[in-house]
C-alpha cells in the first residue's frame, strides 16, 4: 500500500508493530537455524546420548521467541513516524 499511494496510511502504532514484526521475524528464523545447528552438532558428536524430549523442545521454542522478541523490541520502541509535505 505504501508504494502505490507514496504515502504510509496505517498511522503511528502501525508503524511500531510493522517494524516489530519484520525484525522479529528475522531473530526467530536466525535463532531456529542455530538451535537445529546445535542439535545436529549434538546428534552427529553423541549418537548414543536420548535425544530431545518433547519438553525440552517446547522450552526452546518458548526461548528463542522471547529472545527475538527482547532483540525487536526496541526498533519497535525507538521507530519514528516522519512527515514531509510534498508541496
């Protein structure tokens, strides 16, 4: 939308969540990568140890969000709405 009418129509609390949400997405997809690299790091250096239990993969999951969502809070926080009139 933003590009077909040059302008940014969704107001000021849009533009702090819309900013939240592309660097959270970012930080979950970086951070999964590196929990599937450590497991498999796990998995190829111990193949005899359990592997991980359905709690404890759960408990990353609930990691890596709060984790993405600390990192993206404050471009959320610190995003500034700016105005320019084109005369």
């Amino acid at each position: 939308v933003r590009f077909v009418s040059s302008t940014w129509v969704f107001g000021k609390l849009m533009c702090h969540v819309s900013r939240f949400v592309q660097y959270c997405s970012v930080h979950v997809s970086v951070l999964t990568l590196a929990a599937i690299a450590l497991d498999r790091h796990q998995v190829i250096m111990h193949p005899l140890k359990p592997r991980m239990s359905m709690v404890k993969g759960g408990i990353c999951i609930v990691v890596i969000w709060v984790m993405a969502s600390c990192f993206s809070l404050p471009h959320a926080i610190y995003q500034t709405l700016t105005r320019f009139y084109i005369g």
